[in-house]
C-alpha cells in the first residue's frame, strides 16, 4: 500500500482539519474502513484545486486522455470503498474502468499531491483535482 499517495492526497486536497484523520484512518487497517466510507458521503475538497468534469468527458476513455494530459503516468493508486484494488497501483485504463463501474466514491491518484480524480457516488460527476507545480 502506497502510503505515500495517500498522504500526498490528503495534503494537498482536503482541508488542514481534515488531513490528519483521514490519513491516520487509512494507514491503520482496521480503521480504514472508515476512511473509505467519507468517499461514499462526499470528499470535502479544497475547491480552489477541484475542476467538475463536464458530463461527456465523465467516461474512462476520455477520463484518460484528460488525466494524461495533465501529466498522469500510465500507472495510479486507487483508494475506494468496495474495489479489491484498494490501496494498490493499477494501469490508469484499468482503474478507470473499476471506478465508473464503481458505486460508492474513490479516489485514483495519478501524481502524488498533483494530480487526482474523485469519483463521487453515482449519478454525481467526478472531480478532477490538480495543483500546479511549486
């Protein structure tokens, strides 16, 4: 499990008085659980780095060619609620099939505490979250 991703996430797309509790969870595997549930009820992102993708660009294949785009590698780490592949490294085509398959929200992290895309619960659109580069 990517630790590093996760912290990375956090620190750079949630809210200071979030961070520490959501990182403190999905590091501890019995406490992780949790954590995944928050994905489920909606992520509080820091909107100034959160960019809504529009409806026909909300698909894997054009979700690629977006996050790709931006930079993303051919590889990400996933955090979701209910995928197997939590906590691991998959083909970005992979982990974005699994995630707009997916019912309940996840995260796929591309660079870590750059780059991200947040599926929310269905039918809501996901969010493409990126920070520029110091």
């Amino acid at each position: 499990m990517s630790t590093d991703h996760e912290e990375a996430f956090a620190k750079a797309f949630l809210p200071s008085e979030k961070r520490a509790r959501f990182t403190q969870f999905l590091a501890q595997p019995k406490r992780r659980k949790e954590a995944l549930v928050q994905l489920s009820r909606g992520l509080p992102c820091l909107p100034e780095f959160a960019i809504e993708v529009p409806g026909p660009q909300d698909f894997p294949e054009e979700l690629e060619k977006l996050l790709t785009a931006r930079g993303a590698g051919p590889t990400c780490h996933v955090i979701a609620d209910g995928l197997k592949a939590d906590g691991r490294e998959l083909p970005l085509r992979e982990a974005l099939r699994l995630v707009c398959l997916h019912g309940p929200g996840a995260i796929l992290s591309c660079i870590p505490g750059r780059l991200a895309y947040y599926k929310p619960p269905s039918p809501r659109p996901g969010i493409l979250l990126e920070r520029p580069q110091p």
